[in-house]
C-alpha cells in the first residue's frame, strides 16, 4: 500500500502532567466520569474493507479507491434584554469581560449576556474572593473604547470581544500594555499578536472528521456546501485535508439558503461516484438539505383546484404533476462539522448514521443543567466558553504577578481541560482541541470514538 505523506499535526512539546482548570466544578468531573458511550464499529455499514466496490441499486458504477491514511502518528484521532452589569466581586486581581449588552441585534446581546452568566458562574465555583470580574459593553460603542477602560481600572487579562471584527482593535489597546486577550472568534485570521482565541474553528473538527475517515477506508469525497462564508471556508478546509490523507474530492455543490431552491444542487452531484458526503451547515438548512439527499425532493404542490366557474363549464381537471427527478447517488456516508451539535439534528432522519466532530456532549450537559437551574433559561452553545475563559483566568492567576499571564503560560503544550474537554493554544493564537468523534442516530447523538483525555495521548 501506498502511504500518503502524513499531514503535519501542530508540534507540541512537553512531558509533565497536563494542567487542569482549578475551577472545574465537581458536578462536570463526576459526569464526565461516569458516562462514556459506547464506540461502533461500522459507519453505515456502507463503506467495506478497501476492496472494489460495486454499484448497488442502479447507482453509479464504482470505481477503484485510493489508499488513504489518517493524519498524524497515531492513527485517526482528534487533534434577552441587557445585563449592564459593571463588574463582579472586590478582589485586587482584576479580569476584564468584553460583551455586548446593548446597541445589537437581540441575539447578538443574548449570547453576550449568556456569556456574563457564564463566567460569574464560574467566578463562583472557583471560591476566588481576590478577582473581580470588570464587565464592558462592547455594544453600545467601540470594542477599543471597552478594552482602554477596562485597563485603566487594573485588568490584567481581558476576556472576549466576541465579533472577529472587533478582536484587532482590542489587541492594537492591549498588546502594548502586556495584557493579554482571550476571544471568543472563530475567526483565525485575527489571531496572533497576544490575541488567543477560545472558540471552535471548523479547521480543527474537519480534521479531525476526515481522519476518522481515512481510519475507516474511506477516499473518495463530495461536498454539498452553504452559498455562504462558512460554506466556502469549511469546504476549502476540507479539501485541504482530503488532499492530505491522499483521498480525492470528486465532486463539490452549493446549495443557497431557500429551501425551494435547494435540490437542483444535489442533482449536480448525479451519477458521481464518491464513499462520503461532507454537507459544512445547521440548522434547518441541514436539516433540508440532508433530507432531499436521503430521501429526494420534496413533492411538488398540488395544482390549484377548479373554481366553480371552470366546473360549471365543464374544465377538465389538470393532470397531477409529474413526479421530481431524483438524483442517483452512491452509498456513502455523511459527514459534518460541530455546526451539527444540535439535539434537532440527532433527531433528524435525514441525518442518521452521519458522522461529525465536537466536544463529547456529557460535560457540557452537566454544565448546561447548571446554568439552566441558576439562571432559569437554557444557554447557547457557546456559553461554555464563557464559564471555560474566567476558569482559565483563575488558573493561571496562581502564578506571581507579571507572570501569571505571559504568553508562555497561556500557550502551555499541556493544555487545559474545559467544559468542552481539552484545549490548548498555539504561539500564533489559534486553539487546539480534543474532540470525539459523534453519529447521528435519528433519536439523539452517540459517541463513536471518545474525545482524547491528553494531547500527549492524542499524538501532539
């Protein structure tokens, strides 16, 4: 067999004891380790032992497979209305919260009040009574305006914005005053320069879901992608790594955001012949999406009825309207990125048996019933990073002042262990995580191959 030349994983470096968050509270360390689910053995039960496969059911003839191999030496594995709140506590170890509390869009000051709740429950948990939690609203002016205050009241690390567009006029504020900045984009282009970013960028997920498939023989690909930014970045991602593992994409479509508008993009994946089928979406759109490749476009709308005039004048009734074309596909499998983390879409039938890559759900359902409970609404999906970024601060608040938070603590190749399992940043900014890989079971999700415990385990 012919190997692939492995893709470089991000080199760290490192043998001691991964440090955890002191803040981790007890009910997430008992969840976590009480619940692994089971691991399957089969993704769809459709991708054989590397040999040739055939058509089945007048799909398209198959063709010979590439030998592909997993990135990396160890096999596939991961790599509501406005708070206003001024500040937390009275501590002399001051923490800066950059948030929108006003001056956006409703759901925008949803998720930023979400994220205060968050890191004062965090702020509780860890029984810290020398912080104090300095809130800024970014939203009613600048996020550098925000920043500039927050410093001159003492912070000595500023957590958040959350908008990529804001995170460069925070760092150009902080970089030169030695305060360093954790924010909450996905966006990596604006990493680097003391800005770390704690959020959940797609490259690492796509990796990590396209290492499983080479685990699992699988090397011919097609992309059916969102006509939008996350479409277009994920889809290049993902081509990238195919690429890597010497598999092949052999066929992409994009599909717009109207549901009417969708099935002509999975026709042009007709007569293709491909092992996985990678659809980078959320949401309802997934949902529709995955739906019409299952299960074919949706019926055409009956013709309108005869009025009483037309019968009376003896109209004949129009025929029923032909049945849609549907697209002849291979038997494949179907992966995603943590835009599928949804409970919707576990429950989606067109999306059963498909595969994707995030945080192992038990942690964070632990955390989620917490906050729910303390704060009486459910949480967004990225609050946790809320509650993972104060619990970061106070780790590495242990260390003497000026050193507590340089870039060679905050970049430690050991890492931190979070609601969302294990992370870690690189020099440039950008974060690494442990992430298990999930299936959609049409009842809920389950745990394929759980997240690594260490990145020392996980081959980094």
């Amino acid at each position: 067999m012919a190997f692939a030349s492995p893709l470089p994983l991000n080199s760290r470096s490192g043998s001691r004891l991964g440090r955890t968050l002191k803040a981790a509270f007890t009910g997430l360390a008992l969840t976590a380790g009480l619940l692994v689910l089971s691991a399957c053995n089969t993704v769809n039960g459709v991708i054989g032992d590397g040999g040739q496969p055939v058509a089945e059911n007048g799909g398209p003839a198959r063709g010979p497979r590439p030998n592909v191999n997993p990135i990396g030496p160890e096999g596939p594995v991961a790599t509501g209305g406005p708070r206003m709140g001024s500040g937390v506590g009275a501590g002399p170890l001051k923490v800066a919260l950059l948030v929108p509390q006003s001056g956006r869009a409703r759901d925008q000051v949803a998720l930023g009040n979400a994220l205060f709740d968050a890191a004062q429950m965090a702020l509780f948990d860890t029984g810290r009574s020398d912080i104090t939690l300095i809130v800024k609203d970014t939203g009613a002016g600048s996020a550098a305006n925000a920043a500039q205050q927050a410093i001159n009241e003492g912070a000595e690390i500023i957590i958040g914005p959350v908008f990529a567009e804001e995170v460069g006029a925070v760092r150009a504020v902080a970089a030169p005053m030695g305060v360093p900045v954790i924010a909450f984009s996905s966006d990596n282009s604006v990493a680097g320069g003391g800005a770390y970013l704690l959020s959940f960028p797609p490259e690492e997920e796509i990796r990590a879901v396209v290492n499983y498939a080479a685990g699992r023989g699988v090397g011919l690909f097609a992309v059916l992608a969102p006509q939008n930014a996350y479409g277009r970045r994920a889809s290049s991602a993902f081509a990238r790594d195919v690429a890597s593992i010497g598999g092949s994409v052999v066929a992409e479509s994009t599909y717009p955001a109207a549901k009417e508008a969708m099935y002509p993009s999975v026709m042009r994946l007709d007569g293709k012949d491909f092992d996985a089928l990678f659809i980078p979406d959320g949401g309802a759109n997934l949902r529709d999406i995955a739906g019409m490749v299952r299960f074919g476009p949706p019926p055409p709308p009956p013709p309108a009825p005869l009025t009483d005039e037309q019968i009376a004048a003896g109209v004949a009734p129009p025929p029923p309207p032909p049945p849609p074309v549907r697209a002849v596909l291979p038997e494949h499998i179907l992966l995603g990125t943590g835009l599928w983390d949804e409970a919707a879409n576990g429950a989606s039938g067109g999306l059963a048996r498909g595969v994707f890559a995030a945080p192992e759900p038990s942690a964070r359902q632990s955390f989620s019933a917490r906050f729910e409970s303390a704060y009486g609404y459910r949480p967004p999906r990225v609050a946790s990073l809320g509650y993972d970024a104060l619990s970061l601060a106070a780790t590495l608040s242990s260390d003497l002042p000026g050193q507590r938070f340089s870039a060679a603590a905050i970049t430690d190749p050991n890492g931190f262990n979070g609601v969302d399992g294990i992370f870690s940043f690189l020099r440039d900014g950008t974060i690494q995580r442990g992430l298990a890989i999930i299936e959609a079971n049409g009842s809920g999700f389950s745990v394929l191959r759980p997240a690594p415990r260490t990145f020392q385990a996980a081959g980094y």
